[in-house]
C-alpha cells in the first residue's frame, strides 16, 4: 500500500513551537525542488532514438503515399494534416488524433475507395507500429501522474463549500459569471479563470455571508462636541488669540458638557507647550472635582501635538470638565540665555464618543453565530486571545488543513485592528471572516509542489488528499471526520479510505457528485437551453423538462449508492419517476408525486439512452437528430468522438435534399466527403428514431413508418433502440467502460488526460472487469490511482 | 444623529420587474447626468457580436458611397442613418482554420475581438490574445468607474463540448484581458443594475460608507498578502493563476477607490425599477440588457463596453419571429431558400434590438453634438456565410460619428483579405491609443 513518505509537512500544528527556523528551512527545500523541478523528467522508458528511426525509415513512407496527399497542409481532408506530424514524440502526444487514425485504418474505409490502396502488408505494419507509438509507455516504471492546475471553486463547489463551513445557503453564488467549461467539465484548473468581476462578487458576498453567520450588534450613535479656543475662559490665566488659546498662568478652564450616556468618552486636545527651567507646562484633567489625569504638555515649539485623555463615566448627565495649568513659571534673561516662560497654547479640543452597543440576545443569534463565537473578550481575556480562538479553528476548516499559527495571528490582528477603529468584537471577528472567504487558501484548492523522494513523485498531503476526494464525491468541503482521518494520517490505509469513500456516497452529499459529474458527462445541463417549438411538441412542458432530469439524477444515484454495475446504466429495466412522468412515458399504474423505482419491462424503456432527458437534449427544436443522437454516444457512452465537421463544409451543389429523414440522410451520405463520418453517426441515430425529439415513444414519423434498421461500423447489423443497447454492452462494453473512467477520471482530477495517464486508465479498466463493473470499484480506483494521489509535472514532452 | 430611513433602493427591490425600461430620460439623476456631460463629451467604443454570421445578400448595401440604400436587414436603423457606416470586404483571418481542423465557431467567438489564431486546446494552456477593448480600457479605463464592461445574452456553456476540440472559454468570451485570462460577461439585467448603482447595501446606522471602505480595503490588503505569501510556493502554472488572483484584487481596490469619488449613494440611483432578473421571453431579456448598457454609458460608468447577443455557435430556436429551429442549424442552410429567410429573420431580430439601443442614444445633447457623434459601436459577426464558415467578407457595420472623425457615415468597400484589425487599429487611435499594430492588422484602415 501506499506509505505517506513526504519528509515535510507544509502545514505543521507544532511550528509555533519550532519556531521560525523550520519555517526558514521549508522555504528554502521548496525554492530548491522549485529549481530542479523543470529538469524533472517523467520515466517513460522509451528509446526515442530509436524509435524515431523506425518511423522516418519504414513509417514515413507508408503515411506519404498512403495518407498524406490528402491530409496534409492548410486544406488537409476533415482537416486532419497528418505532415505535421515530424517525430514519434510528436504523435504520442497527440495520441487522440492517432487513435481516430487507427480505428479508420482497422475500418478499413481510409484511405477511402477512390484513392490509391494500401496494401495489406502496409496497412498491418502502419497500425501496429502506430498503437505500439501510442501505447507503449512502460507502466512499471512509475509514469508521470501529472500536474494539476491550481483550481479555483466553481460556483457549485463555492455555494456548497459555503453551506457547509458556515451553514449559510448563499443562493447568490448562482449569479457568479459562469465557469467555462474545458474537457467537458466546469472544474478544469486550466480554464477556471478569476476575472475582477468574479473577485468583486466574492467580496460582496464574503460581506454578505459574514453578516448572516455572526450577528455583530450595530454599534450606537456617535457623540461629538468641539470648541473652539475662542469659546474657552480661564478667567485671568489665559485669553483666545487668533487660532489658539494661550493658557499663561496657573489657572482652570471649566467645560459644561451633556454626555448623554455612560460609558468611555475621549477628550483630545492639540496643545503645544512650552517649557522652563527644563521642565515643561502640566495639565491636570479632572471631571466634576475628580481628577482624571495629570500630564506633561510637551511639543515641539509651533506644532500642536495630540493628547487624548480617555473619561469613563458611570451616568449620563451634565458633567464639569476642568483643565488646570499647574506649574506656570519665568525665567529672567540671564547671562546671555533668552528668557523662558512655561505656557500651554490650546489649538483644538473635542470630546466625543459612542454609545456602547446593546449585546444581542442569546436567543436571537443564529446557530451559526453560536458555533463560531466561542470566546468573546473578557477580564482576563484580551480581545486578540479571544478572537485567536475563534479564528483558529475557523480559518482550518475553511482552508481545509490547520491553519499555520501566522495565518491565525494575522486574522486576529485584521479584526483586532477593525475593532480599535470603532467595529464591535462580533464585528471584528466579521471582518476576518471576510478575510478567510476571499482568501486564496479558500477560493483555491491548493496543493503544494513537493520534492520526489527515491525516485517517486510525491504524494499529495493527507489534507489535500482529503480535499481532491471531498470535491470529488460532494463538490464541497471535507467534513470534519473526513478532516480527522486526515490529520491522524489515515487516508491512505486501505480499509479506511474504503470506509471513508462509502460513507461519503451514502451521504446526502453524493448527490451533488450525481448532479455535477453526471449531469455534464451526459450533457443534461445543456436541457434547460432545448426549448422545442411548442406547436409541435406540446406536452413538453418546464416541468416535464425537470421530472426528466430528476429521473436520471435518481437513476444514477440509484446505481452509484446502490453499488450496482455500472452496466445498468445502459440496461436497466426500470427507472424512476412520479405519476406526471409516468403518464409522459405512458407507463400505468403510477399513482402520486413522489418518485419511486418503476419497472419499465414492456414499455419500450431500457436504461439512459431511452430516457427523455437524453433523448430530448439530443434533438433539434423541431425535429430529432439522428447525427446528433449518433454523435452523443460515440462521445459519450463509447468514448470514440467521431472527427469534426470539416471546416468550410463544401457546398452541396446538387438539388435539396428530399424525401424521409432517413432518405436525406442517405443522399446527404452518397457524397464520400460525407460518407465516411457520418456512416459512424448514422446508424446509430436511426436506431433511436423510435423515439421523438421529446422522447416520446413513435412508430411513424410524418405518417410514414420509421425505419430503424442499419449496419454499425465493423458490420454488426441492428435494428432498433434495444439492438442498440445490447451491442453497446455487450461487444461495446470495454469501451463503455473505458470510457466512463476517462470521463470520471477527468472530473476526479480536475484537468484534460495526457497519453500518460493510459497507464492508471488500464488499471481501473482492470480491476471493474475483475470486480463486476461496480461503480463503488471504479470510484475506489479512481482515488487510490497515481494521478489522484501524487504530485506529478506538466507535459513533458 | 441621522434617522434611519428607509433606503430607496430597499423600496425598488420591491418593485422588482421584469419590464424594459420605457423611457431613459429623466430617469438619470441630474447630479450624474451633468457628470456625463463635462465639459468636454467623451468617446465610447463598443463592439456588439452576433453569432453564425449573417445571410449576406440581406446584408450588403448594393451601391457605395455615402448615398448607399439600407438593405432588409439593416431596414431598423433608419431613424439613425445618418450614423451609420457599412464596411464589407473585411476578413478575420484569425478565425480560419490554419491547419487546425474544424472549429469555425470557437475560433471567431475567441477571434473576434482579439485577431488572434487561437491555441486549439481543450483547456490545458489555453491561449488567445489580448482583446482590442481591452486595450483601449487599459488605457482610457482608469477615467471611469469600470475600465470596461463584459455584457450579453448567454452565460457560459455549461457542459459538454462547445466546437472540435476548442475549450469553452473561446466561445463564450469576447473580451481577453490577455492571452489566457477571458472575461466573462454579466448576463442579468440585476446583477448589472447592482454593480452599476450599488445592491441595496445596508450601511449601519452610525456607521459611515467610508469606514465599509475601510474594513473592505483592510479585506483586500489582506487577501493580497496571503497570495503573495502562497505564489512564493508555488510551480509555474499555478504561479499563473494566482497572478489573475492579485490583477483581480488590485482591479476591485481601484473600483472601489474610484466608486467613492463618485459619490454613488442615496442620489446616485435612477429612477427606474430595478430589473428583477433574466425574463423568460428574449426580446425582453435583449432589451433589458440594452437598458443596462445604456445607463452604464450614459452614467458614465464606463466608457469601453462588449456585448455578445450570444456565445458563438449558439442553436437557440426563435419561435416567435417564426424561426423555431436552432439558429446554427439553419445557419447551415445548404442553400435552402427557406432556411436563408429565417436566418434573414434572426439577423432582423438581433438588428431590431440594436436599432432599441441607438434608440437610447438618439437626441440626447452633449457638449458639442450629440452623444451618438461621439461613440463609436461597432457590430457584426466573425463569420460571414454560415453555411461556408467563411472569415471574409464580414458583416460590419458602425453607429456613430467617433467624435467628429466620421464626417459622413457612408458604405466603404475593401479590398479583398482587408483586415479587421485595420478598423481596431483605427479605433484604437481615436481612443487616443498609441498603437502601431493590433492583432493581425496591415495598417491603420483608410477611410472617411
């Protein structure tokens, strides 16, 4: 099994302890493998030299007179320009591109019947030498497990992870501008991109967020009263000039002033005094007789400094504020010195303060509130330690792993800074709240390069770990089990992780992995944008569109907690729906809203390719689409993407199309140009004509009965949807099987997959046929393969 | 102390709708209408993009010269003929295929704008080119609140593939603040109203607009220093993404520091309800966002904006103006004369809503002229004939005098594989851009 061998922990609870000189030493491992990172080669155990050899002296010349006058240059044929191909490096790592090539090769319909033929010999030699250039990457030598691209949240991931750190619905996150999609999926590192708009609705709704997780009490009005010098007397002590008062002898001035509640009020003067006899003026602040304090006015000549005495009182009510001038004195001009004399010159003064807030009622405040206020300041309690405690714990599970001991001090000091500027405790604690959701280390998932170690790429930390598999199975947060495991280093005990993966797919939570995973690989987020022509179809209506949708969530669910093979999804004799739905399909007997398991033996429905949710995402607004259909399962259920449309699709010159569908299907297939993609397409979307753009069941189309009848490419004659799906699961099976782990795999992951990753695909491949297709082994494989649990570098070659 | 009243933006939540807006004037405060003003008016670029090109013989003005006659398609802008230019013959040689294979349409979306041939990926290293409204707002965009704004119809796909092989990021996003760094557009009328006049944000009692300043710079100040601490640790690629992080922080600093020098408070709202979201129906949902883009320029929020009636390749059906079928279905008409007329009807559509945005604009007094003599707003498409995916010939037009540099707006015809990037280039220079090239351009176009 695997063994967490990493010598260094990024994240390490005692590094308080340890003091600055581990963290020094960190940095500096991390800014050396930084270094030598680039010159990091994946082993793939390939002899380029020679293999470059084979391919310029026996290949090369097959591909020139066999492929290349048509697919070459800017106007390659199905733009596919074969002479860019220069080495073997090159065609490995476009092993797509070869693959399409080679099952054409294999078809035996390239190159196509009006061009010089390729001999047998040729042809064989071609095809083996190409799958051995493409395939042949020594999987015992620890290939690269690949790099992902540090990725952001996606709204869905943000709007759960959101939900499950604070316990706050933040519906808004729907609002976030859309997160492109790359391979297929929203959660692709390389193109999730964080433009200022995505940055300013993050601020916003860390503001909003944190203003519904703790209740700060508004803070009270604000008392301000500023005199002028000119308003001041001190008798015969002083007299106002312009712009000061000056306070010449031992004397008091005497304020009235209402404060209007108890509580700390501040007294600020800008005096400058001078001094004599090396000593400089005192003042003496007392409040209705008791004296408050006593200090020295002390300033540089001209330039009136600040002082601010604080007055606490115990009631409101009119108060007498006297300042008293204590120890005026003169000196003689003596011996050449100038004369001195000790004054005070009052510039400004101003008494002001606010009104404590009330404290909110224990019963008012949000659960939330409660769980994350925990300390709150108190005698004996700075508001730093308090704020340190709650901030710990918070800003870990935000950031998913312990948050280092600076990161804490350093949000306690954000709330401690906004709480000396006047907010409440609460509102400080706030602010740092806000802090930690715009954080990188919560808007990314972070995962931290490391240094190989005898020769192997490192494996992810238990906490980054514990992260990839929670946005895998829950698009959200780890919750605080699965963060436990992580931190007593678990994760990578078998049973555990066994333990650990089947809890959190019976979890509620795997829905979300239903939703994103499935309802992206099978398209069926695209629904909402088919609106089909309403004259025609209408008995699809939007909540025909929704009780659609919801049958396949539950129908995969149903199979992935289940732990049922992953075959049903292609064969299942029952499905799920309400009594809506029901009557939609047609199927009796189904009474009541709720959705329930309903066997569909004899009605005409076998597994997703036949539910109307698939069916309909498949067809056009006023008509099914047979290439389309085709199309949707050879990219999605075979993994075999038929080549694109080429570009500048050559303009059909002769007369319209006419006739049936499937008569226009076929003059638009005598055109060879045509031909050769869309005989891969064709049949098996005149398979599926039994079915409507809505995916109603039909016999006719335009009173015309509906032949569904047709040849697969490799011979294999079919005639309807249920030939269809048999041959899919049954000659097609490892390519359905393949093809879903690559999907999943690329969802898990978070990035395209790269010829590398052959080797993990044809372990998973494996081990399902071995474990009878069980969804709960193709998950299980997916976590414990190298690409999801190691550190590996980009691309290269 | 200040009474705690109830904010009129709380009442207009109330009112929330999802009506176009009948009238602009006197909806604009008079503070910030004056704003707008100033003493000298200033000049507003826009791009408008529509998908799958267009039917070109609807399109194409027969004669030249400034008398040219309006054809079908552009028959909604006759009340602004005056300010409207037509320039055929322009290529988007970015858009072709160079041996990249198929992919006509995430090539133009992503090309659009920038010239640029695009990186055909799927998502790893994904590359483009900077957009040419980008580089107006990084220079001009620093005079008003928002250096520019990314609107539309559509957001971004949300499955799946969007055309051969090319990642999704090309088709859905115009504006390219760099090579690999899309914007993505706003496509709710209330989220744009929120970020153009604020969203209702309770300000606590005693608690003054410029502390909640404060707290958010602290915020951002703060994040800043923890993704620089984070980018020390990280490999290349990654490093790339936490840039984007610390461009977005110091991009919204800078909003916020400009949004208090504008005084958007209280007095800063319009007099109109705010949108309640996307309507159902297009056209009001079209004209919503026509709205929005009207009160953004004509508040002077910003003065550089981009707006995609939608993404590239886009297969939405029009039932209403009796063309039910996907519009890049029938984009691929193969010749039909049935299918050519409903593209003519889409593209009559789309023109109709332009037509509702100049309708805006039209006689509304600035200092020296009117507002339309000072923009410049150009539209069209990537693709000229759907069916043929051809990047030649392109569907352009422009509204707008470009501050007087138009004298008459007029029909200019241009040799064969003219770049478009001539005409950014040129635009580029009245926006007072230092340019000598942009995308693929030849040379600065030469017209008027």
């Amino acid at each position: 099994m695997l063994l967490h061998n990493s010598p260094i922990r990024f994240f390490d609870f005692n590094a308080r302890r340890k003091g600055a000189r581990l963290f020094t030493a960190t940095v500096m491992m991390l800014l050396t493998y930084s270094l030598s990172a680039s010159t990091l080669q994946p082993a793939l155990g390939i002899d380029w030299v020679a293999r470059d050899k084979e391919f310029f002296e026996k290949i090369q010349p097959i591909l020139k007179s066999a492929c290349l006058e048509c697919h070459s240059g800017s106007e390659a044929d199905a733009g596919l320009a074969l002479s860019n191909f220069k080495t073997s490096k090159s065609i490995l790592k476009e092993r797509q591109t070869w693959e399409k090539v080679i099952q054409r090769l294999e078809l035996e319909d390239m190159p196509p019947k009006d061009a010089a033929p390729l001999a047998g010999a040729d042809r064989k030699r071609l095809v083996e030498w190409l799958k051995s250039a493409i395939n042949d990457i020594d999987c015992g030598r620890t290939p690269n497990p690949g790099s992902v691209t540090l990725r952001r949240l996606n709204r869905v991931e943000y709007r759960n992870t959101v939900r499950d750190l604070l316990g706050i619905d933040y519906a808004l996150a729907a609002g976030f501008p859309g997160d492109d999609v790359g391979y297929g999926f929203d959660n692709i590192g390389d193109v999730l991109t964080l433009p200022p708009l995505l940055m300013e609705k993050y601020l916003t709704a860390a503001e909003d967020i944190s203003r519904k997780a703790i209740l700060a009490p508004e803070p009270g009005p604000v008392f301000e009263s500023i005199r002028k010098p000119k308003q001041l007397t001190a008798g015969s002590s002083g007299k106002a000039n312009d712009g000061y008062f000056s306070f010449y002898s031992n004397g008091k001035i005497t304020i009235e002033e209402q404060l209007p509640w108890k509580g700390e009020f501040s007294l600020e003067l800008g005096m400058t005094g001078s001094p004599a006899a090396g000593e400089y003026p005192r003042m003496l602040v007392s409040v209705d007789g008791k004296k408050v304090k006593e200090f020295s006015v002390q300033s540089e000549p001209d330039t009136p400094k600040n002082f601010v005495v604080p007055i606490r009182i115990s009631k409101g009510g009119k108060r007498s504020i006297t300042l008293e001038f204590t120890n005026d004195k003169t000196v003689e001009a003596k011996n050449g010195k100038p004369a001195e004399d000790r004054n005070i010159a009052i510039y400004d003064l101003k008494i002001s303060g606010q009104k404590p807030a009330d404290p909110i009622p224990e019963s008012q405040l949000p659960e939330s509130h409660r769980k994350i206020v925990k300390a709150t300041p108190s005698t004996g309690v700075s508001v730093e330690q308090a704020a340190t405690e709650v901030l710990r714990p918070l800003a870990s599970k935000a950031f998913r792993r312990p948050a280092t001991t600076q990161e804490v001090k350093r949000l306690a000091t954000l709330a401690n800074d906004a709480i000396e500027a006047g907010e409440s405790y609460e509102g400080g604690i706030q602010v740092a709240l806000q802090a930690i959701l715009v954080s990188p280390s919560f808007l990314f998932k972070v995962e931290e390069p490391a240094p190989q170690v005898a020769g192997q790429f490192p494996l992810l930390t238990d906490f980054e770990l514990a992260t990839r598999l929670s946005y895998f199975l829950w698009s959200s947060m780890p919750d605080q089990e699965l963060l436990g495991v992580a931190q007593k280093k678990q994760l990578r005990d078998p049973s555990i992780l066994k333990q650990q993966i089947e809890r959190m797919i019976k979890h509620k939570r795997s829905n979300a992995f239903v939703e994103n995973f499935a309802g992206q690989w099978l398209t069926l987020r695209k629904l909402d944008q088919f609106i089909p022509d309403a004259n025609l179809f209408p008995k699809w209506t939007t909540e025909i569109r929704e009780l659609a949708r919801r049958e396949t969530y539950l129908f995969i669910a149903d199979i992935v907690q289940g732990n049922k093979s992953m075959m049903r999804l292609l064969d299942a004799d029952y499905s799920f729906m309400n009594d809506k739905l029901a009557k939609f399909y047609e199927i009796p007997g189904v009474e009541g809203d709720e959705f329930r398991m309903v066997s569909t033996k004899g009605h005409k429905r076998l597994g997703l390719l036949t539910h109307a949710s698939i069916l309909a995402v498949t067809s056009n607004p006023t008509r099914t689409s047979p290439v389309k259909r085709g199309k949707w399962v050879l990219d999605n259920l075979l993994g075999t993407p038929p080549p694109a449309a080429p570009p500048g699709v050559p303009e059909l010159d002769k007369a319209e199309l006419t006739g049936t569908l499937r008569q226009r299907m076929e003059q638009h297939r005598a055109d060879p140009a045509c031909a050769s993609c869309h005989k891969l397409m064709d049949p098996i979307g005149m398979a599926m004509e039994n079915y409507d753009a809505i995916g109603r069941w039909r016999t006719l189309d335009y009173g015309q009965p509906i032949d569904t009848s047709g040849e697969l490419p490799g011979g294999d004659k079919i005639k309807g949807p249920a030939d269809l799906i048999r041959n899919i699961g049954s000659k097609n099976a490892e390519k359905f099987v393949r093809c879903l782990s690559e999907k999943m795999l690329v969802y898990a992951l978070g990035r395209g997959l790269e010829y590398y990753d052959r080797c993990a695909i044809d372990k998973i491949q494996a081990k399902l046929i071995q474990d009878d297709t069980k969804f709960s082994t193709l998950i299980y494989e997916i976590v414990v393969s190298d690409p999801f649990q190691r550190k590996g570098v980009r691309d290269a070659l | 102390m200040k009474n705690q009243r109830l904010s009129r933006r709380t009442i207009l939540r109330g009112l929330g709708t999802a009506m176009s807006l009948p009238l602009l004037d006197a909806m604009l405060p008079v503070g910030r209408l004056a704003a707008a003003a100033g003493p000298q008016a200033p000049l507003r670029t826009m791009y408008f993009m529509v998908p799958n090109g267009a039917h070109m013989p609807a399109w194409t003005p027969a004669s030249e010269g400034p008398g040219y006659a309006l054809t079908p398609t552009m028959e909604p802008l006759a009340k602004h003929r005056e300010f409207i230019s037509v320039f055929s013959g322009l290529t988007l040689d970015g858009a072709r295929a160079h041996e990249d294979g198929a992919g006509d349409h995430a090539r133009s979306g992503a090309s659009f704008l920038t010239g640029a041939h695009p990186k055909k990926t799927d998502g790893a290293d994904i590359k483009n080119s900077v957009s040419v409204d980008q580089v107006a707002a990084q220079v001009i965009g620093s005079k008003t609140r928002f250096a520019s704004l990314e609107l539309g119809l559509e957001g971004s796909t949300q499955a799946g593939g969007c055309d051969s092989g090319y990642s999704c990021a090309y088709s859905s996003n115009l504006a390219w603040r760099n090579e690999n760094s899309p914007l993505p557009k706003e496509n709710d009328p209330s989220a744009v109203f929120d970020r153009l006049f604020g969203n209702g944000e309770k300000v606590g009692e005693g608690k003054s607009r410029t502390a909640r300043l404060e707290r958010r710079k602290s915020v951002l100040d703060f994040v800043q220093e923890d993704a620089k601490t984070l980018h020390k640790k990280l490999g290349i690629a990654d490093q790339r993404k936490v840039d984007e992080y610390l461009y977005a922080v110091r991009e919204v600093e800078s909003r916020l520091a400009n949004s208090s020098k504008l005084r958007i408070g209280e007095d800063g709202v319009p007099n109109i309800p705010r949108p309640s979201g996307i309507p159902h129906d297009r056209s009001q949902h079209c004209k919503l966002m026509l709205d929005m883009v009207a009160l953004a320029i004509r508040s002077d929020s910003t003065r550089v904006l981009t707006f995609g009636f939608a993404n590239e390749g886009n297969n939405w059906g029009y039932p209403e103006i009796g063309a039910p079928e996907g519009h890049h279905d029938l984009s691929h008409h193969g010749k039909s004369e049935e299918k050519q007329a409903k593209i003519q009807k889409i593209n009559l559509f789309h023109m109709q809503h332009f037509a509702y945005l100049l309708d805006h604009f039209a006689d509304v007094e600035e200092a020296g002229g009117k507002l339309l003599d000072n923009c410049m707003i150009l539209y069209g498409s990537g693709i000229s004939d759907g069916d043929r995916h051809n990047h030649d010939d392109l569907p352009i037009i422009m509204a707008g005098k470009a501050g007087g540099k138009i004298k008459k707006a007029s029909h200019w015809r241009f040799p064969k594989d003219t770049p478009l990037c001539d005409l950014y280039l040129w635009m580029l220079n009245q926006s007072g851009v230092k340019a000598d090239s942009f995308g693929d351009s030849k040379g600065v176009l030469k017209f008027s």
